[in-house]
C-alpha cells in the first residue's frame, strides 16, 4: 500500500425523482484516473456510497431476507444508465490492475454490511464474487492503515451522530440470526423515507437537505408544522408537548454542582433532542421564554401554512433561522478552513496533542474541509458528490426572504463539487477534480 484515494458521500442511486447524484461520468472518469494519473493502489469508498434512501420502495426497517434482491435490483437499475454502467466498469477495472477497493458502509447505504451484498456487488463490477480485492469493512471502530510513519484513519462519520448512526455490526447480527429479524433504522433514515417524502409534492428542495441533521426536522416544520409533527420519528405520545419541552428544558437548565457539561439533560426521545438543537441553534438574544412561547402558539395554531410565500408567511422566524445556521453549519459548510461542531469533536477524539503523524479522513456531513492543525496532525472531510444547496448568509432577513422565494421556485441552481482525498506517506491532500485544494 503506498497511495490511497477516499471518496464519500457519492448518493449514488437508481434514476428517478429522489436521487441528488449527476456526475456518473466524472465520477467515472475519476476511478479510471486514479491508477493512471495518481498512482493509487488503495480505493477507500468511505460510506454513503449509495443512496438506498433514495429508492421509493425504501423502508423506516431493513428486513434481511429482502436485502440481497433489494440491493441486486437497485445496482441493476443503476448498471441500466451509461454513466452508472461505466462507474461499475471503472471500479473493476481498479481492481483487476491489483488495486484494492474497501468500501465503508454509511448510514444511507447501511445494507452493505449483509452478508450476501459484498457477491452481488462484486459481480455487478464484473469480479468473481468472492473476489477479496473489493472488501466491505463490517468493523465499528474506524478503518486504520500504516503508510511509513503516518497513521491514517478514516470512517464515515455517522457513528458519531445520534440522529443517523448504525452500526455495521448490528446489520450483519440482525441477517444471520435465525430467522433474520429486522432492524429499524435511525431516526435520519425514518426521516427521510417518512416527513421528506411527505413534504417532497410540495417542496421538491428537500431531497436535496443532506445529511439528516437536526437542521432538516427544524426546515420542515416551518415549512409545515402540522404535517412535520405528524411524519417526525419519535415515539412521545404528544409530540408538540415532546419538542417544547426540549426547548424549556435546555433554556431553563444550568449548572448547580459542577460544570455545564456535566449537567446537560440527556434527551429524553428524538422531539426532546431536536428542541435541544433550536436551543443551540438561536441566537442569544432569541433564547428567551418569549421566543419559545411564540413558538410554542405558532406551531399549535397552525393546521397549515399560511397565505404568501415561505419567507413572508406568518411563521415564526426564529425557526427557519435556526434551521439555516444548522443546514449551512453555522457559515462554515462551504468554507474548507473553517471546522464546525461536528469536526472538532473528532478532531478532539482522533488527534489530541502527542499522537504522532496522524490523519483523519471522515466525510457525512458534506461540507468538505481540510484542517492542516500542525506539520504532523491532519483532518480532512472528503465532502460530497451529490447536489449541494447554496445556503444564504444570515446576516440580513432580507437576503434569506430572497433565498427561501428562490428555493420555493425551484430557482436556487445546485452547487456540485467533486472532491476526494489523496494519501501518500509524505501527507495528506483534498483535491478536487478540477483543482487541488491544500
């Protein structure tokens, strides 16, 4: 192993309405250059590879018994396009010229851990299907490889995130059982086949609304409250009362004993979870009683949305807010310096001081980065090649009324970046497939 290239986030689906992925060619082309062009023996596909989300016939449980045809269909269907037959072509030719392919299992691709999916993709690629040179990693923890003195990890991402995370290990447990038993997925995965679809008829842009952050339940529901507390995953009785509560609970808690950390209620169910989220979510001069009980009246009067466009109708604000700085990760989703939440709690976890050469490589969340913290610790987030929406800065009303008229519209053209990592002993790099980014 001397080079080793990672793509993420690819959403590569079956054509039709739901899928956000266009660049079959170029990912295509990408696979073919690597061995020619780069040098790169080592092909880490590192979650979300697939959109099975993306499949109308998807469900809010995986039934290990329908996986295989499931998937076999779905890869067929995709093989059927020129551009999905020559990405399929191109990985096994990668293979065939003694490269190495693993693939890392995501939250929307969760069915590549069943134990009949790695054959069927392996023919689908035109390999024998017990051929080792394309592997699917069914470990928890984060793949690992040893290039000279440099450490290089690099996982998805999703196990960190409570709204989509799966584990692996748990698919394959739940398809060898006897009889198989089904496995429900994440509250992110009921999501998407519940509320975005229900929403989709009217609002086409929410395919688009990756990954399943608590960002997305919070754009529904000012879209449409009622329709969002009918199709969110939770399992309160009363969801209103569920999600209200989550706000009064972080608004009103704080340190007795101890620090603030250490008195952070635990969610009680995903509502509770999600109130916590607006909470962090506003701003601090909105963090009062009176916003949530604006809130509060808004979403219980509401039957539906009411007269004018979504930015000018009589929803709360504070909501649709809120929902931008988590869906834009507070400004830094397309800023490649900038890290966000999400990336520093890895970081923090993955390349604390004194770990000697290091490199973390996630992806998930989409928003691509590369973080050189000093001359032997690296972290970098391969981003995404499905359709990404261009979030408005938030420092004017004026600007997001403008954005959310365009989106309605269906006016907002989506951006389409194609990055990946590259990995030598020498170091770590986000490139792009037109320019190199460092």
């Amino acid at each position: 192993m001397n080079r080793i290239a990672v793509l993420s986030d690819l959403h590569i689906s079956p054509p039709g309405p739901l899928t956000s992925f266009h660049l079959g060619y170029e990912l295509a082309a990408l696979i073919r250059d690597l061995r020619t062009e780069h040098a790169v023996d080592t092909l880490i596909l590192a979650g979300d590879v697939f959109d099975f989300l993306a499949i109308p016939t998807a469900t809010a449980s995986m039934h290990p018994e329908n996986v295989p045809t499931f998937v076999g269909d779905a890869l067929n269907e995709i093989a059927n396009t020129e551009s999905g037959l020559k990405i399929f072509q191109a990985l096994g030719a990668f293979a065939r010229s003694s490269g190495q392919i693993i693939v890392i299992p995501g939250n929307h691709d969760p069915e590549l851990a069943h134990p009949e999916v790695p054959g069927i993709l392996r023919t689908r690629c035109d390999l024998p299907a017990d051929d080792a040179r394309l592997a699917i990693s069914l470990q928890s923890a984060p793949w690992r490889a040893q290039l000279g003195t440099l450490e290089v990890v690099i996982g998805h991402g999703h196990r960190g995130d409570p709204w989509n995370d799966i584990d692996p290990a748990m698919v394959l447990h739940h398809a060898t059982m006897n009889p198989p038993a089904p496995l429900e997925l994440p509250p992110g995965s009921r999501l998407v086949v519940g509320a975005m679809r229900a929403f989709r008829t009217d609002y086409a842009f929410v395919d688009a609304l990756k990954p399943e952050t608590p960002g997305v339940p919070l754009m529904l529901l000012y879209l449409n409250p009622k329709r969002a507390l009918l199709h969110i995953p939770s399992t309160a009785a009363n969801k209103l009362r569920a999600f209200i509560g989550g706000l009064h609970r972080r608004l009103r808690g704080g340190p007795v004993l101890g620090t603030a950390e250490q008195q952070q209620p635990q969610p009680l169910n995903e509502l509770d979870a999600l109130g916590a989220s607006l909470v962090g979510a506003l701003a601090p001069e909105e963090r009062t009683d009176g916003t949530i009980a604006a809130i509060e009246d808004w979403l219980a009067g509401h039957a539906d949305t009411a007269d004018g466009t979504l930015a000018t109708h009589n929803g709360r604000r504070y909501l649709l807010r809120a929902a931008l700085r988590l869906l834009g990760r507070n400004g830094t989703a397309f800023d490649q310096t900038r890290t966000d939440d999400f990336d520093n709690a890895i970081i923090a976890e993955h390349l604390p001081p004194n770990c000697g050469r290091r490199v973390i490589i996630t992806g998930h969340t989409h928003a691509a980065r590369f973080i050189r913290i000093d001359e032997e610790r690296t972290y970098i987030n391969t981003g995404t090649w499905s359709d990404l929406i261009p979030w408005p800065p938030l420092d004017s009303d004026d600007k997001v009324r403008r954005f959310i008229d365009d989106l309605e519209a269906n006016k907002v053209a989506p951006l389409r970046r194609m990055t990946w990592a590259l990995v030598e002993e020498a170091g770590a790099r986000l490139v792009s497939r037109d320019a190199t980014s460092t």
